[in-house]
C-alpha cells in the first residue's frame, strides 16, 4: 500500500506531518509493501482556497491513502472519487503515522471535519 503524507521537509520518516494537504511544499510516499520511502514535489501549492487540483499535485503518480492534518472539502472529494482514502494525522512524524495506521487508528476524514478557509471564523480546526 502506498500511503502519502504532506510534509514541508524531506526528513524521510521523520519529517513532520503538514498540516493542509494544498499548500504543502512535498509528499512523502510509503510503500508499505516494497518497504520504500519516495517524494513528490507539489507543484500546484500555490492555487486559490478551494481551487485544489489534488491529482495534479500528487504529479498523477497513484497512491492508496493520505494523512495528512487538514484537508478541504473539494480536494476530499476529488480524491475520493479516485479511490484514494484520507486520514488524519495523529502523530507529528511519519512514521508514528504509519505505525498508527497500520493499527488501524487513523479515524478516516469526512466532509464535516474539512477545513473551510484559513480567515476569522473559517472553522478551520488545525
């Protein structure tokens, strides 16, 4: 399984999760099967709230899940609907995240939890 984490440094397992899948600088892939550790550059951080292309940010390469520690409403949705799954981060690093995960204790995020801007009010709750 390949599992993608935002991040804002190469730190490999030990970078820190990112707290907004968008605007993170780049992806840390696990493969959990091959036991490998990649990167992605996300080349469409700087879009407009709410205009997210997450496919084209993860450079149309697959992935099976992301953690990550706010996510908005259409990136969620656009993600679902290619059959990727999105979790949220309960541990700063990666691997704690992996750990957990593969524990089964990484609740699943849904459109209730999603982040609705970063202003006074957003409800934004990372």
């Amino acid at each position: 399984m390949k599992i993608c984490f935002p991040v804002a440094q190469d730190k490999g397992l030990e970078s820190e999760v990112y707290g907004h899948f968008g605007s993170a600088p780049l992806f840390i892939v696990v493969d959990t099967d091959a036991g490998t550790v990649g990167k992605i550059t996300n080349n469409n951080q700087h879009h407009a709230h709410g205009m997210c292309n997450p496919i084209l940010a993860l450079d149309n390469q697959h992935v099976d899940a992301i953690v990550v520690g706010g996510i908005g409403a259409g990136a969620l949705n656009k993600l679902n609907a290619s059959g990727i799954r999105v979790f949220q981060a309960r541990a700063a690093t990666v691997q704690a995240n992996v750990d957990l995960f593969a524990g089964k204790n990484l609740p699943e995020y849904t459109l209730q939890q999603c982040c609705g801007g970063h202003g006074p009010g957003s409800g934004c709750a990372h």
